[in-house]
C-alpha cells in the first residue's frame, strides 16, 4: 500500500512539472552519436560523443561522469545515482527517455530530451550531460544537431587523455 501511494505521489508531482514544462521542439535533423566515452584530458572531465572517426568533447561534472561511466562499463553503483533514481521513476509511472538532441547555444551545450508518455512525447531543455546519462540508461539516441556537429567536431587523434 505505501509502494502505490508512494507512485501516486511522484505521479502527481511528476504531472504537475510535465503541466508546467515548456515544450520545446527538438531540431529535426543531426549525427546521431555512435559511441560514448568518458576522458580525462589535463584533469578536466569529458564526455566524448563519437561518430566515425570524429568527436565532440563536453565537459561535464564528477557526478554525472561516474553516472555516465556506471552505465557504459556495466558497473552499477552500490546506490542508486540522481539519474538511476530518475529512471526508476520514469519507468514505474510507465514513460522513457526516447532521445537526446545536442545543441550548442552561446558557447555552452543543451539538450533537448524527449520523454514518452503513452502515446504522447514531451521535450525538455536538459542540460547536455543529463540527457546524455538518461538517453544511455534507456538505450536511446543520441543526436548532435548538424550546425553544432559542423562548428563543433574535431577530428580523432590520439588524445593525451585517459579514457575511463
């Protein structure tokens, strides 16, 4: 009984964000991401979406790149991270992440992330990292944006990095 009031309640909180949430559309078109990684370039912290023989490096937090790193070495952490928490709940209010479009505005990347509920999708402004760590943990794509992919991908070099 506590486990379906519990439900409700998130259910409930759920509904009034997704009420308030501000629908955005996703840009049509794009590179979806063939391979993710995380790097540790000069002790900065990068998520690296790779296509071909191509990257694009964002740099994102400690938390969010040991989520990122849990999921892609099939290492689950002893408790659940911010973003197995909100899988969780997706998933028991029966919704998933359906994709993650990268952009780049003013020198800084976003994401637009679309979740599914039923028949219908909604589309949130995330930051980059999350949608990256939520699009991996419902096997969804990821898509970079072509204008961002144009201005922003680097050619793959042997980096002077370690990759996690």
């Amino acid at each position: 009984m506590k486990r379906v009031a519990a439900a409700f309640s998130i259910a409930a909180i759920l509904a009034l964000f997704l009420a308030s949430a501000n629908l955005l559309a996703a840009e049509e078109g794009g590179i979806e991401v063939q391979e993710v990684k995380v790097a540790v370039v000069e002790q900065n912290l990068l998520v690296l979406l790779i296509v071909g023989d191509r990257f694009v490096p964002i740099h994102v937090d400690a938390t969010v790149a040991g989520s990122i790193y849990s999921v892609l070495s099939n290492s689950p952490t002893t408790r659940p991270l911010s973003h197995d928490l909100m899988r969780l709940i997706l998933l028991e209010l029966g919704a998933k992440v359906t994709r993650a479009v990268i952009t780049l505005k003013e020198k800084t990347y976003h994401a637009d992330l679309t979740i599914m509920i039923g028949d219908r999708a909604w589309i949130f402004d995330s930051r980059s990292s999350d949608a990256i760590a939520l699009a991996l943990l419902f096997k969804a794509p990821i898509i970079i944006a072509k204008g961002t992919w144009d201005s922003s991908s680097q050619a793959w070099e042997t980096p002077k990095a370690d990759t996690l």
